[in-house]
C-alpha cells in the first residue's frame, strides 16, 4: 500500500515535466513532441490517444495554415528545434519549404504517411454536361479548364499562395495545359492559358476547410470544388450537401500530396528514438487502415486494401517544379483570386489587300479557334473566357474600324467574327499608324480601369508603307503615360512578308516579345502569344 501512494505521488510530480515516466510502476516513458502540423491533420485527432497508449510518445499538435509553416521549419539558432519550438513537422505537403529552404530541407528526416490526389468535385448536373461533350471516357484539366471558360463550371480552390491543396490544383492545371509530360520549367508557365481556368474560380479560402464550409453555405456561388480526393469524399459522406459531388479524376494527371511527418532535429537521439517509434507505428498495415477510414486517404503501404472509391486509379502523378522561379512565375500569373478582374486584349489586324484570300481565311478560322471551334487541349486552354474584353481593330492605310466587345456568351463571340468577316479591305499597310491608336485605346483603358490587364496583339502580313513611321510612333509612345507605358505591351505576329526586325524592335519597346506564325499557324500563334511574356 505505501509503495502504490509513493507511485502516485511520483506521477503527479511528473506530469509537469516534458518526458514523464508511465503511471503503471514501470520503467517505460512516455514522451510529449511538439508538432506543426497543418490543419489537413486534425482528422487524425481520434488515433492519436492510441498512438500514445502503443508507443508511450504523445504529439503536441499545433495547427497551422500552410503558408505560416515555411519559416518555421528552419532550426532556430542554437537549438534542434524548428523556429517555432517544434520538434517535428506533419503537413500536407512540403514541396514549398524544400524548394525555399533546400539545405534545411535536405538534412531533416521524411516518412510519407498518407496519399491523396488533388481532384475535382461537380455537381452531377455539370458533370453531365461536360461528359455530353467529351468523347473520352474520362474528363481532363483541359474539359475543366474549357468549362470554366464558358461559365459552365464555376468552381472553389484555396488559395494557392496560402494552401498545398490549392497550389497543387495550380500545379497540376498548369502541368496539363503546359503538355509536356514532366515537371514545369518557366518557359511552360504561360499565363494564357491558365486565364480561362482562373475565370471559373468563384471562391476560395486561406484553407481547405473554409473553402468546404463557404460551399456549403453559399450553394449558389459555385458548382465545383477543387481539392484533395479525402476533402471531397469526406464532404459527400458528412451529410451536407443535398446532392453529392461526383468525383473527376482528370485523365492528364494529378499532383499527389503524401503527408509527410518531419523530424526536425535527426541528430538528436532521443527525439529520434521517439520519431522511429511513431513512423513504425503509423506504418502498420492495421494503422493504414484506420488512416484510411479515419482521413479518407490512400495507404501508403502497397499491401493494404483500398476501400472503395480509393480503389479509382490515380493514372498519372504530376511532377511537382523542381525550381523555386517557377512556382514564383506560376503564382504570380495566376494572381490574387479574392480580386480577379478579366483582361482586356487589343487585337490589331492587318486587312490591307494583300490579305485576300487564303490569309484572311487563317485570320479568320484563328478567331473561331479562340471563340471554342478548337477541340484540341491547347485550344480549351487558350480560348476566349467569360468576362474578357476583346478589342478588334481593323486597319489598311488606315484605321477601318473598331470593335469592343465582352465576352457573356455565344451572341458576343459572334459580333466578334462578324467584326473579322466583314470586307473592306484597305489599298495600303499602316503598321505604326495602328499601333499608335492600340495605344490610344489602351491609354483610356488603363486612366478608367487600373485594375485591369491590357496588352496588344498586332498581325501584319506586309511592311509599312503609309502613316506615321516608326519614329514618330517611338516619340509618341515615350510621351504617354508611364502607367501605360508600363502596363501595356506589345505582342506582334510575324505573317506573310512582314519586316520581323521592325515588329521585334516593337516589341522590345514596349515590354512584349514577337512570334513567328510563318512556320505554325496563326491560330498557333494567337494562342502562344495572346497577352503573354
């Protein structure tokens, strides 16, 4: 009896102390690590008291948004703990902290515990719809992408600044529109063809779990959720929705988050010891189970069962960017979702004489390509987007005429073909005559709407050869605004006999770049260059 009080006694002493010595009488500790973890994990909350009980090491969990995680994964100065005073770090995804902090990230011990993919949920109505279109047995980033263009998908993604579910999304659109079969490199980033996808995007949150309770609170804003596989299937089974979301596996791959658990500090001993312990144990088959019908995630470990809808193939798992620059362009493209104002694009056509004919007849199957006649990938992410305004300035000697439109459905991108169908073809070519009024327009644009992008897109076919020279359009340029010498520039299209050094000097000028469509098409190089450094 005396010795159960001094037990007792010695319990209660310790459990104000770090590491405590087990409460049975016997000589096993138990040991508290204090995690950072984001807030993906609080799933797991119901197995961590049997994580404690089985391998006597308790996690501390600290949530966090994924964006606050980064810095404080780094050890602070003279100690093996992270910045924020954890020994260990769970989160989603740390492709973000090992692209920024590489030497850091390189010494610190990994163990994926969990798979999931980023998918898309659609309302079966939309889902319908969007099958009704595609041929193929299975929907692609391009089918999204495509939708969301015409308004027929409006979806929810987190942040992809502030989230790893959100900028996985991004990474893998990209990835797809970018069609290159590997991991993203800056030249792929083209913002162009992300615009469409952006259009779509209705809500987001600065977490997944935001994101999912603004779905559900506001049905009418969005028919569409972007996110992990665990998100979607957990909200379909939560009881929240009036009908459940069916789930889009697109068939130009997925980019996988595997939870990966962090030891901060692998050389210490004792925190190792515990860390071994803990991995072992979320490693068990019989673990991986209870992860699995505990989070909704797919096991890591190959012999476990999938249950059913895990069963789905995954297909192709994108690569992530191995290049910091890269997420950085790719983010900074993509832009704040909270304030997405459409773009503003100036086309300057060139319908002097010589583009009768065969010319005019590619100028014209470009516009219906961008206006959804292209069925092709590259098409569905390059084509005009609900909510763009659209420019189109006809000129010959001259300018002919001038045409703006926004884009709110079919009868809009009909007033546009009509615009480039029409005759009334000049006897001479003013390129710079053209351009100085694309700049005229673009001033007005950029004094009224700030916010808005504009750039210019000018197809010649031939030199100039009436209006101002190209001097008088550089003096000209020099005395606008600095705002819209800044924000406004210039993407011309080398066509027929035009005079490539002049439209590269242009383009030089004003911050664009100049692409070649002799060697393509021009509805190839409409779709390279619309707006897009």
């Amino acid at each position: 009896m005396r010795r159960g009080r001094w037990v007792l006694a010695l319990c209660l002493t310790l459990t104000l102390t770090v590491t405590v010595t087990a409460c049975s009488g016997d000589d096993d500790e138990k040991t508290t690590l204090r995690v950072l973890a984001g807030p993906d994990l609080a799933v797991l909350e119901p197995l961590l008291d049997e994580l404690r009980d089985e391998t006597g090491v308790e996690l501390d969990m600290d949530y966090r948004a994924d964006a606050d995680t980064g810095d404080d994964l780094v050890p602070a100065t003279g100690t093996g703990k992270g910045g924020g005073g954890h020994d260990l770090a769970w989160l989603s995804t740390d492709r973000s902290f090992r692209l920024r902090h590489k030497d850091n990230a390189q010494r610190l011990l990994r163990t994926p515990t969990m798979l999931s993919p980023v998918v898309v949920g659609l309302r079966p109505d939309v889902a319908r719809e969007l099958r009704a279109k595609s041929p193929r047995d299975r929907l692609s980033w391009a089918d999204i992408a495509d939708a969301a263009a015409t308004g027929t998908v409006r979806f929810g993604m987190a942040d992809p600044r502030q989230t790893g579910s959100g900028l996985a999304a991004l990474v893998g659109v990209a990835t797809a529109a970018a069609g290159t079969g590997g991991a993203l490199r800056e030249n792929d980033v083209s913002c162009d063809r992300l615009r469409g996808f952006r259009s779509g995007q209705k809500l987001t949150a600065d977490s997944t779990r935001d994101l999912l309770d603004d779905f559900v609170d506001h049905p009418g804003t969005a028919n569409a959720l972007i996110t992990y596989e665990s998100d979607l299937l957990a909200l379909n089974s939560g009881g929240r929705l009036k009908e459940k979301l069916e789930i889009v596996r697109p068939q130009d791959g997925m980019v996988l988050a595997d939870f990966p658990l962090l030891l901060l500090d692998p050389d210490d001993p004792d925190r190792r010891a515990a860390y071994d312990k803990v991995v072992e144990w979320l490693q068990r088959d019989s673990v991986q189970e209870k992860i699995m019908s505990t989070a909704l995630r797919r096991p890591v470990s190959p012999s476990v069962r999938r249950d059913g809808q895990l069963r789905a193939p995954v297909g192709n798992a994108l690569f992530f960017p191995d290049q910091l620059a890269v997420v950085e362009r790719l983010l900074d493209d993509y832009g704040d979702p909270r304030r997405r104002v459409p773009d503003q694009v100036i086309f300057l056509l060139d319908f002097s004489g010589s583009m009768r004919g065969e010319r005019m007849k590619a100028l014209r199957e470009a516009f219906a390509d961008l206006s959804g006649a292209d069925s092709s990938a590259t098409g569905k992410f390059a084509r005009f987007y609900q909510g763009e305004r659209l420019t189109v300035v006809r000129f010959g000697g001259r300018v002919l005429e001038e045409k703006t439109v926004t884009v709110g459905g079919q009868k809009d991108l009909k007033t546009l073909a009509d615009v480039v169908a029409r005759g009334g073809y000049g006897d001479a070519t003013a390129v710079w005559t053209a351009l100085d009024h694309g700049y005229r327009t673009a001033s007005t644009v950029v004094a009224d709407d700030p916010e808005r992008a504009v750039s210019i897109v000018l197809m010649t076919d031939g030199e100039n050869n009436s209006g101002i020279a190209y001097e008088e359009f550089v003096r000209r340029y020099e005395a606008r605004a600095a705002e819209t010498r800044a924000a406004v520039h210039t993407y011309p299209v080398h066509f027929g006999e035009a005079d490539a050094g002049a439209l590269r000097r242009a383009a030089t000028k004003t911050g664009g770049r100049m692409v070649d469509a002799r060697g393509s098409s021009l509805s190839e190089a409409f779709k390279e260059i619309r707006g897009c450094r």
